[in-house]
C-alpha cells in the first residue's frame, strides 16, 4: 500500500506542473511541442506521511523450549551377592530292619481219628439222648451248655490235643475266645462224635448234626460269666478246610466241629452261632 500511494502521489505532481502554466499563452491552434525537458514550478514533496515507517508487528518472541531435563543416571547395581551353599543335612542314618516276627501259625484241622473208637451200642444211644451234666475239672477255661443235644456245662480246655478232646471239649488256641478284645470274634470248639466209652468226650457230639437255626449254645467261664448264642448256619466241610476257623467281619460267633458220617468220618459237621 505505501508503494501505490507513493506513485499516486508522483502522478499528481506531474498531472499539477502540466497544467499551471497560463492557458492564455497556449493557443488552441497550435499544438503543444513536445519537448524532452520540462521545467515544473517548485513542488513541495513534504509528505509527512511517507517518513512515517511502517508499523512493525509486535511478535512476542517464540517460548524457549523447556530443556528436557537430563536423566537421573541410574545407580549402578552392586552385583548380587553370590548364595551361599545350603548345608549338606546330616545324613539320617538307615535303621536297621527289624527282625522278622514269626507270624501267627495258622490253625490246623483237628487230629481227631474215630475209627479206632468202638461203635456205641443201642443203651449208649439212648444215653446220648438224655440230659447229661457235667462239673468243670481243674484246666477247664469255661462250660458248654446245649440243651438241644442235652449237654450241660461240658468242660471245654483250651488246646486241640487228643488229651482234651478225651476230657471233654478242645478248643483251639490259635481262634478267639468269647472275651477276647476283637472287632470280631469266632470261638473254634471241636468234640468227638464218639470218644472212648468212660471219658467224659463219649458221645459229647453224637447228635450235633440234629441243631438248626434258632438253638440256643451258652459259654460260661469260670467266674460264672455267661456268653449266648443262637445258631444261624449248618454245613459240612472237609478236614482240610481250616478257614471254616477265620473271623468273619462283623460277626461275634461260636462254632461247633465233629466227625461225620459214621463210620468213615471223612466230613466234618459245622455249626455256627452269632451273640445274643
């Protein structure tokens, strides 16, 4: 803009020396001659304005970037320190096996032979029919009462030898006994079908194959403690068959044994009563 007012103003400077000479010394008929000078009356070219700068803009000077502040150097981590070795344990030192235990024999079938027993006769049967009471001798552990088969308080040893069955009832040693501390229990009595004619084992079990389910057989010790049963099973097993001696689970019993048939005696007779 100041350049455009500036040749405005030379313009009419010019336009103004052109025209201030007399009009009256210029004739209409002759043309003006062109000439290379011109003289111009004095021109006052005081323009205050032209002295006048330009305003400058007022920049406000551009914020120096915050310097970005330099990095905390990191400390140099001391090397970690080296673990120590864990101390070797004392060694425990093995112990020494333990000497084997002998285990529990297991019971044996009962040696009992009857064929060198004399058949009874028809009186001796009859005896075994009728009620027969017996007295506890010194080594009994206890008496056997069935009134079923007519026996009462028949002396009952505790071992399997042929002594004891000769003298009454074996039991045998390796099986429980009613007062034994025992989840479960299985009292092994075994007695002659025969026995010798005079002992107190004649005939003791001659009828023991006619119990059924529901008889009752009653244990008592030698302090008058008495132990009850009622039968629940019969069966016949073989002389080999020792596990018919074994506890069974849950179940607190007494069981009878004799030889059958007669006269071979190659069975055995089984009874088995549970508590009451």
């Amino acid at each position: 803009m100041m350049a455009a007012a500036l040749t405005l103003a030379v313009v009419t400077a010019v336009f103004v020396a052109l025209f201030r000479e007399d009009p009256e010394s210029v004739s209409a008929a002759e043309p003006i001659e062109k000439t290379t000078e011109q003289t111009t009356g004095p021109e006052d070219f005081s323009q205050p304005w032209l002295d006048i700068p330009d305003p400058e803009p007022k920049l406000e000077p551009a914020p120096e970037p915050n310097p970005e502040p330099e990095p905390n150097p990191e400390p140099e981590s001391e090397p970690a320190p080296e673990p120590k070795p864990a101390p070797e344990p004392n060694p425990v030192p093995e112990p020494e096996p333990a000497p084997e235990s002998n285990p529990a024999p297991e019971p044996e079938p009962i040696p009992v032979d009857e064929s060198d027993y004399p058949q009874p006769d028809r009186n001796e049967v009859q005896a075994a029919r009728d009620v027969r009471r017996y007295t506890l001798p010194q080594g009994a552990i206890m008496g056997l009462t069935v009134p079923d088969i007519g026996v009462y308080n028949a002396p009952v040893f505790d071992s399997d030898r042929r002594w004891a069955l000769e003298n009454g009832v074996g039991h045998v040693p390796e099986t429980s006994l009613p007062w034994s501390d025992a989840p479960q229990r299985n009292t092994f009595l075994a007695g002659h079908r025969l026995g010798f004619p005079g002992t107190e084992s004649h005939l003791i079990f001659y009828r023991l194959g006619t119990l059924g389910r529901g008889d009752v057989i009653t244990l008592k010790d030698r302090q008058g403690r008495a132990y009850r049963y009622q039968v629940t099973e019969t069966f016949i097993a073989n002389p080999a068959d020792s596990w018919v001696m074994g506890q069974v689970r849950g179940r607190d019993m007494v069981t009878l044994q004799t030889c059958t048939p007669i006269p071979t005696f190659e069975k055995r007779i089984i009874v088995r009563a549970d508590r009451i």
